[in-house]
C-alpha cells in the first residue's frame, strides 16, 4: 500500500508539474504569419451622423498581432495601428481591394521595458511625415521622423501624477500645430471628469500646457481622438460592465478645441452610440480619412488585450457632412 501512495504522489507531481521533469523548448517567435480578414457581412445602417459601410474581424499568429489602441489613416492611402506592445500593423483599408498587412514595430520595441512600450494613442503631422505616440505606463510621448529609429522621448510634468495604467490614453495634433492630450485617469474619486492638456505646440518642446477637464457621460472614458477638417475633434469614449454580464459600451463624440478653457469643462457632444447591429467590444482607436466629395471615412479598431474572450474588429463608418 506505502509503495502504491508513493507512485500515485508521483504520478500526481508529474501531471501538475511537467516541466519541472521535462523541458520542452519555447517555440520560435513567428513574425512571418499574414493577417487575415474576415467580412462580418453586416447590414448597412445609420449611427447618428455616420453611416455602416464595413466591418471585418482581423486574426493572425504573427507575433507582432493584437493589442491595438491606436489609428492612424496614413497620407499613403493605408491604415496604421499600433499596439500597447509598441508593435504596428499597416494595411490598405480592406475595402479597397488588396489589403495584404505589413507587421513591425517601433525600433526595439521587443528588447523594452513594458512601461516604455504601452502605446495608447498616436498622432501625425499634416504630411504624415513625423508621427508623435503617447505611452501610459510611463507618461511619455514619443517622436518619431520614421519607424526605423528611436524617437526622441518629453515627460511632461503636467503628466506625471497621472496613473500609470489609465495615463495618456487619446491624442490630437490640431492644424495649428496645437496637441491635446486625455487621461483615462478620473481627476477624482468617483467623479465624471478627466484631465486634459492643450499645449501651444509640440509637447517636444517643452511648450507648457494649459490644464482643462473633460466630463463624460455614463462613466465613460476617453480612449482616442482625431481632429475633423472643419477645426473640431471627434473622441472615441468607451466604459465596461462586469454585471449582470461583461459587456462593452462605446460612443464617439465631437467637441470644439475653441471651446477649451483653463480649468473648466470642455463640453462635448454625443454623436453616436455603437449599439447594435455593430458587434460590441474594446474599441480603442479611431482614424479619419477626408474624401474629395466633402464626406470623411471613420475607422475603428477594437484591442483584443491579448485575450481569447475579445477580438481585433475594424469597422468603417462613412460621414457625409465632415466639413
């Protein structure tokens, strides 16, 4: 019997320990897999202001996939996504015929502390010829000429006590060469209001910034923005139920930088919830493309956060009256 315990009690010590017996090796990273897209065949309809051309759900094995929370419509017709991993996706919008992608990253991005790599938010220039990304765990913001070297890095002050999990989440280069920057951070215990800072110029310069709030409804929190053509900016606002089961509520909003006052609220507008038909999930990024026939193209993308409970959605909206 002694002897029938002992091997039970190693056969036990094997299964819920294997490794610590046998080494199996790590398996190679794979950088190599494509992407593929899947069209969700949704019905066309109108949300708000925006009408549903397009929705498709984004799967690969390439290493560099998932984890998006920032959108860029690129001057060279393609999209960018970055991930909170500092990885990046680029691709024709899949709507436009061949959309094979192109995976990368920012330089060394794998080889980084993950504080140095939490990408939430990127915005560009008018050329699209330098690209700025906000980082949350470390309250930075990066600048980048291109993807082939490491950007040049500000940690602004005004930055610093911000959480570093619900840091600088949304980002906006304005025409005039104004930046606004949102905390997904509430400034208060329970309170409706987030902290945000316009600055004069490039936060590289060391431009003070002037310090507002922006109040959200139903507990939301701002998690991108894009400027439109006519001066304002639409912000992608998105809040979580666990109960009575998870769900993921998401609108985008418009608001007037000309409206931004130091330490008041800056009012925005609810344009449009995402509620059925759109599927729902973590919706993190947003990108506008302006069309020559005076209407805007608005991207979305949702971050999966590595899980296998969520996905990577693209969706396409079209605005017929952006400026």
């Amino acid at each position: 019997m002694r002897r029938k315990r002992l091997l039970l009690t190693l056969c036990v010590a094997l299964g819920l320990a294997p490794g610590t017996f046998v080494r199996t090796p790590m398996p190679e990273p794979d950088f190599s897999s494509g992407l593929t897209l899947t069209d969700l065949a949704l019905e066309e309809v109108q949300i708000g202001p925006f009408a549903l051309e397009g929705a498709w759900h984004l799967t690969s094995e390439n290493d560099h996939f998932g984890g998006y929370s920032a959108l860029l419509y690129r001057p060279d017709g393609r999209l960018l996504a970055g991930s909170d991993a500092g990885r990046l996706l680029s691709l024709t919008p899949p709507d436009e015929g061949d959309s094979k992608a192109v995976f990368g990253a920012f330089p060394n991005a794998e080889n980084r502390d993950k504080r140095d790599v939490d990408l939430e938010a990127m915005t560009q220039d008018t050329e699209g010829g330098t690209l700025w990304a906000a980082y949350e765990r470390s309250n930075a913001i990066d600048r980048h000429a291109d993807f082939t070297q490491v950007g040049e890095r500000a940690t602004p002050n005004e930055m610093a006590l911000w959480s570093e999990f619900s840091g600088p989440e949304a980002m906006a280069r304005l025409a005039d060469g104004r930046f606004i920057v949102l905390a997904e951070q509430r400034t208060r215990f329970g309170g409706d209001s987030h902290e945000g800072l316009l600055f004069p110029s490039d936060p590289l310069t060391g431009a003070e910034p002037l310090v507002f709030q922006l109040a959200t409804p139903d507990e939301m929190r701002p998690v991108d923005m894009v400027p439109v053509p006519d001066g304002r900016v639409l912000i992608l606002l998105r809040n979580y139920d666990l109960l009575p089961w998870p769900s993921w509520h998401v609108v985008i909003a418009v608001a007037d930088p000309g409206e931004i006052e130091e330490g008041e609220n800056w009012p925005i507008e609810v344009f449009a919830r995402l509620d059925a038909p759109i599927p729902p999930d973590n919706y993190e990024g947003i990108a506008l493309k302006q069309r020559a026939d005076g209407a805007c193209d608005i991207w979305l993308i949702s971050d999966d956060n590595f899980s296998l409970f969520q996905r990577t959605l693209l969706l396409k909206l079209s605005w017929a009256d952006c400026f």
